[in-house]
C-alpha cells in the first residue's frame, strides 16, 4: 500500500532522513500483544484489531541517511 509522510516531527525522523513528502509502501506492521493472540486464534480471513499497531514498517523510495538495525534496507518503524 503506497504511503506519503505528513508529519515527520521529531528526532528519529530527522535522524533518518524521513521529512514531509517522504514516500514507499507499507510492507508490514507489529501489533500488540493482545491482537496477534486473536489472530493467531482466529480462523477468519478479517479481524478487527483492539489496539492500535506498535509499528507500521514502511519501506521508502529515497535511502535513509543511516538504516534500522536488522531490518531490510529503507525500512522504518512508524511508531
């Protein structure tokens, strides 16, 4: 899913590299505890989350000044 930063505040996203306008593709996301354990459980194709992800991993088109340890290259948790 194509993805366009809008609010890039902050240090981490400074550090980064990632600034407003930023753009890549949402490639995976960590949920909370409580989420995975009903997903794990569950049989269906949807399920309605709980809580609001940890982390949406985004892989960016530009390279980022320094990349996240063990992750792939340009990918960034937005927290």
């Amino acid at each position: 899913m194509p993805v366009r930063v809008t609010n890039a505040k902050g240090r981490k996203c400074r550090d980064y590299g990632i600034h407003n306008g930023s753009r890549g593709r949402l490639k995976a996301w960590c949920l909370h505890e409580a989420d995975a354990a009903n997903v794990r459980k569950q049989k269906k194709n949807e399920v309605v989350l709980q809580h609001m992800p940890l982390a949406l991993w985004v892989e960016f088109e530009m390279p980022l000044k320094k990349q996240v340890a063990e992750a792939p290259e340009n990918w960034f948790p937005m927290t």
